[in-house]
C-alpha cells in the first residue's frame, strides 16, 4: 500500500486586522503638521467670528467646513482620522483661545461681548464662565463632525482627481470635444485630441464598444481600442496632412505584440499612393480618410 508523501498545499488565510489595529493604524497616518497649522489657524477664524457681531457669527458655520475642504487637498489618505484630529484639535485651541480672552476680559484689558441670556433681563457684558458655556453649546457640534465631512469629501475627490490625471498622464493627454463638423473642412481642421474624440463617438453610434486610449509617437498618433460583437480593434489615428506607410506598418506591429485581430488607420486627411497599395489586399486591416469618414458621418 502507498502513502501519499507529496506535501498538499496550505492554503494562506488572510486575517484582517482588528478594530483596534485599524485605529492605530488611522492615528499613526495622521499628518500632524498639516493638521496643527489648519486646527489653529480654523480655531482662530472661528473664535474671531464667534466674537464679533451677529452678522460675522453666520459665517462661523462655514469655517470648519472650509478648513476640512482645505485640509482633504493637502493629506494623502486617513482622511477621516485626519479630519476628527482636525476637528478635536480646533475645539481644544479655540477653548484655549476663548479662556484666555475671557481672562483677559474680566481683567478689564478687552471688553467683553454683550449678550442676552435671559430674555427679560437686559443685555450685559459676559462672563468668563458665559463664554465657555456658549462655546460648549455652539462648537462642540459643529467644530468636530464638520472638519471631519470636509476632509473626507474633499479628500476622495482629491484622490480621484489624482487617479484621473495618473490616467492621462499614462495615455499622453485626454481627448477633447470636437465641436460641429459640418463640412470636410471642419473635420480636416481638427486636432489629433478633438479628432479622437469625434471617431469615437462616431464608432459608437455604429456599435462599437470603447475600451481605451493612448497617444503615442509623440503625440503624432492616437489608439483608440473598440469591441465590435466580441471582436477587438485597433483603430490608429493621424491628421497629418499625408498619411504615410509607417503608419500602417507600425499598427501591424503593435497589433501583432498585442493579439488584437483587426486593425482600422483612420485619418482626417488623405493617404499616400503607396500607403493605399500597402493596405490593399489585407483582410485584417482597413484604411479610412477623412472623405470617406466625412460620409460615414453624413450617412
């Protein structure tokens, strides 16, 4: 009888960290330099405002909000871990803020607001202890989740801003919307970007499903990858004013290295003779210029 000595594969288990882990994780990603310098500037804008007249008053609620917005652009991820450091750190300096100014006031060296507590007792200057009980009851709510909100929604779309522009930084540059063609001339004076754009939509409305993008040849060409019924394609795309037969060549290349069966050189302008020999006979490849595209628009 045989023994099976051949060692079974074990398979890996990933243990996710605990809550506990996650937090420390979040408070060590806090950047405190960028969250000291807003909490302290934010505290003292709020305080000033939560000082002055009622008129300034309505634009405290906008503060903690604008300096989560600010902070979520500066960051690099733990947005909500950096905007509750935010929030708690501005809290604590404009309590620092409000007790030393309540100090100094009840010295006789600042005035002191004027307000009203009880409706059926005058107006009259505030107290140390008035101002920090006002400041508890207006800031506590709205110093904390709110920096917090900023940072989070103005971080993720940061972040996503950052994506996009890795994204065109890794295709050569994004299209451009071409405006109205109407006429052959319009089609010939577009750009290279506005030209992708418009063989784009134009191949779309035929059927055909995008699937990327790229400049290349420094910024001479432009791919478009499109699926049509499962089967993918290569369309290259030039507004030279001569499309010459590197072009095509250059496209069987890359299609080749790329396994991708079918292959389209489209062009705003003309080709050259023996660019048009090159290509005629093939099965798997199709040349386009800007008349024949012009009538495939029209039609």
């Amino acid at each position: 009888m045989s023994v099976e000595t051949t060692p079974q594969p074990v398979s890996e288990q990933v243990t996710k960290p605990s809550l506990f882990q996650r937090i420390v994780h979040s408070i060590r990603s806090i950047e405190w330099t960028q969250v000291l310098l807003v909490s302290l500037l934010t505290a003292i804008a709020w305080c000033s405002l939560f000082l002055a007249n009622n008129i300034l008053q309505i634009l405290a609620g906008v503060v903690p909000v604008m300096a989560g917005i600010y902070l979520g652009r500066k960051v690099r991820g733990e947005y909500l871990a950096n905007g509750l450091a935010l929030g708690l750190l501005t809290f604590l300096f404009g309590l620092a803020i409000m007790t030393g100014y309540g100090l100094v006031g009840e010295a006789g060296i600042a005035p002191m607001p004027v307000i009203q507590l009880d409706p059926d007792q005058p107006p009259a200057p505030a107290t140390l202890l008035d101002l920090i009980s006002i400041y508890f009851i207006f800031s506590a709510f709205a110093l904390i989740p709110f920096p917090a909100f900023g940072t989070v929604m103005s971080g993720r779309a940061e972040e996503r801003n950052r994506q996009l522009q890795r994204e065109i930084a890794e295709r050569g540059g994004r299209l451009e919307r071409p405006g109205v063609v109407r006429t052959l001339e319009d089609l010939q004076g577009l750009s290279l970007p506005q030209f992708g754009s418009y063989v784009l939509n134009l191949f779309r409305k035929k059927g055909f499903e995008f699937k990327d993008y790229r400049f290349i040849d420094k910024d001479k060409h432009l791919d478009l990858e499109l699926t049509y019924e499962g089967v993918t394609y290569l369309l290259r795309l030039s507004v030279a004013d001569k499309v010459r037969p590197g072009t095509l060549e250059s496209l069987l290349q890359d299609m080749k290295r790329a396994g991708i069966p079918k292959g389209l050189v489209i062009t705003s302008t003309e080709f050259t003779p023996d660019t048009i020999k090159a290509a005629s006979g093939r099965r798997n490849v199709l040349i386009i210029d800007g008349k024949t595209l012009f009538a495939m628009a029209e039609g």
